[in-house]
C-alpha cells in the first residue's frame, strides 16, 4: 500500500503554476537578452568601425570622391530641414484630424469608413507613399523633383495616419467625467477640448509623434520615388531647393566600390544618424515630460 505523502490537489496544481510562471519568466528574460545583446553588438560594431572617420571634418565638409574627405554636411542639414517640415505639416493635422473623429464626427458608417482606412492606411509599403508623392505633389500640384517640400509632404503622408492613430487613443484615454465636469461648469466643447481633454492627452499624443519622426528620419524609399538626388555638395537655400538625406547618403557611399567607403565612411553615417534620432526623440520626451508635470 502506497504511503501517504499528505500532498492534496491543491498542493500540486500550486506547484506546476509555480513551475509555468518561473519558465514563462526565463523565456520573456531570454527573448529581451537576445534583443538587447543584438542591438547593442551591432551599434559596437558601427561604433567601432566609426573611429577615426567620425570627425569635425567629416561633418562640416560636403561629398568627395577620396574617403578621407568625404563629408556628411548637405545630407544632415537637408535631413534636419526635412524634418522640421514634416513636424510642422503632420502634428497639427494628425491631431486634428484626431479630435474631429473622436469629438466631433458621428458613430455613423461615414466615420467608421474613415477609421478603417486610416488604420489600413498606416500598413501601406512606403514605396507606395513614394509613388503617390510623386503623382500628387511632383506631377499634380508641380512642386519640383527632390526639393525639401516635396520630401517633406511624401514622408509626411507616411507618418500621418501613424500620427492620428496614436492621437487618438491619447483622446480617448481621457476620462469622460472630466469633460463632464468640465460641461458642468458652463464651458463650451471647444474650451473642453482646448482646456481639459488636449492637455491631459498630449503625453500621449508626444509619444506618438516621437515613434512616427523616428521612423520618418530613416525612410529612404519614398525619396528614390520623388528623384531626390542621393548626393548633393551644397547646402539647401530655399524650400525648393535640390535636398539630399542622411539614408540617401549612406546608401550612396555603400555602393562605393572602396573599403574605406564601405566601412569606416558609411558607419560614421550611420552613428550620425543616429545621434540625430535621438536629440530629436530627446528634445520631443522632454517637451512631453513638460506636459506630464503640468497636468
């Protein structure tokens, strides 16, 4: 006859979940460690292979022939003015865009119709962006091959439904009985709005814009679409002026036949890049965090 071990049911389902939730952790430990250890040995290898090309002379000089004096200048400065544009044109039409849908429009089959595009749209191929900048702001409205507007208004529809999405679901974290409260004290829908519900959701919407400017710094497709040029050797002076990018740059310099190009040159592009992302995304978290301690 079996002993009695005193272990009830209860007892080893405790311990099985135990065991699940230990083993759970060590995958989810695992998955971040491959993650992590992945980026970080391929930003050293960049990092490392950057030494010595990284330099004043390589960022204040235009595009040579001979690696060691090459510059990064015209595609930084053309990158940082595409930029800019782009946060000036798609921040206040994706947030507006957001309030008029969650404040404004009807539950009605027109804006649902409207939803499902907008989420449909931002899965769209960026080559397909490129193409319709082409088509609307180069063959259409006669802006100009590669000039800073061009590029600017393709990446921006890119990034738009990007930008409203997450503006969105910022408005709509806002708790209702603050707008309520809000109606009881006499003000109308707009001061609501432009009093309670924006303040309380910019956190939200700042981190949102801050994803899709990080993804816009580095498309390059959209630019090969609208013929910007991959290499320019003077400084933008106008909005319609021939513009070149950091990725159209780095591109360029890959398909250099010489070592120095492929390696030392276009990784001082890339940690360029980079350092560029992240003062932009620094300068966005902090205008956020900004809005987090007033509110």
């Amino acid at each position: 006859m079996a002993a009695d071990t005193g272990e009830t049911p209860a007892d080893g389902f405790g311990r099985v979940s135990r065991t699940k939730d230990v083993v759970f952790r060590l995958l989810a430990l695992a998955a971040t460690l491959i993650g992590i250890v992945s980026l970080a040995a391929l930003l050293l290898n960049v990092a490392v292979d950057a030494v010595g090309w990284l330099d004043w002379q390589f960022l204040t000089n235009p595009p040579h022939p001979n690696p060691y004096e090459a510059g990064f200048l015209p595609a930084l400065v053309g990158s940082i003015a595409i930029m800019l544009m782009i946060a000036l044109v798609t921040f206040p039409l994706g947030v507006g865009a957001a309030v008029y849908l969650e404040e404004y429009a009807n539950d009605g089959y027109l804006t649902r119709f409207i939803q499902l595009n907008i989420a449909n749209l931002a899965g769209v191929p960026s080559v397909v962006y490129g193409l319709l900048g082409l088509g609307l702001f180069v063959g259409l409205f006669n802006i100009g091959y590669g000039n800073v507007l061009a590029a600017a208004f393709t990446i921006a529809l890119l990034i738009l439904p990007i930008v409203i999405i997450s503006a969105q679901e910022a408005i709509r974290a806002v708790p209702d009985s603050q707008r309520q409260a809000s109606y009881g004290m006499g003000a109308t829908k707009w001061q609501t709005i432009r009093n309670v519900v924006l303040p309380r959701a910019m956190p939200g919407i700042m981190t949102g814009t801050i994803l899709a400017l990080g993804r816009a710094i580095g498309e390059t497709a959209p630019l090969i679409m609208i013929a910007a040029p991959t290499t320019v050797f003077g400084l933008p002076n106008s909005f319609f002026s021939k513009v070149s990018a950091m990725p159209l740059q780095i591109y360029n310099w890959a398909s250099y036949p010489q070592t120095e190009f492929q390696y030392g040159v276009v990784a001082a592009g890339v940690v360029t890049l980079l350092v560029v992302l992240l003062t932009i995304n620094s300068i966005a978290i902090v205008i956020r965090n900004r809005y987090q301690q007033r509110t």
